[in-house]
C-alpha cells in the first residue's frame, strides 16, 4: 500500500505591494492637483451683486363711496 502526502501549497506572497504603491501616488497627485487648481478657485470666488432690479407695478384707483347717510341702527 503508497502512502500518499499532499503538500500544502505554497502561500501567495508573490503581490509585492504594487497596488498599495499606485493607490498612495495616486492619491498624492489628487491632493497637489486640488490644491493647486481647486482651492484657488474656491478662495477667488466673487460675492454675488446685490440686486437692484426696480418692479413697476400699476396698480388701478380704488375708489370708495363716500358715505351718504348713518348706518342703520342695529335691531
């Protein structure tokens, strides 16, 4: 009767790191460029201009009739 040994497998430490190296870098250069671009912007903003639009309305004359006699005495 063969005795049969299975040998684990090798563990995976081939990943060198790469995608942690790409993922700083890349957020590095966002950071520089929002700094240099977006802030600049933000802090250049101009205050918005008061308005000064003047509204025409005509409005027609209300006229009330003058009153001709007392009011009825309430019963």
């Amino acid at each position: 009767m063969s005795t049969v040994i299975n040998n684990p497998r090798g563990s995976r430490d081939d990943n060198s790191g790469m995608g942690m190296i790409v993922g700083i870098l890349l957020v590095v250069v966002v950071g520089v460029l929002f700094v240099l671009y977006v802030m600049p912007m933000l802090r250049n903003q101009p205050a918005p201009a008061p308005t000064t639009t003047e509204i025409q309305v005509s409005l027609p004359e209300v006229t009330t009739p003058a009153p001709d006699a007392a009011p009825a005495p309430a019963e």
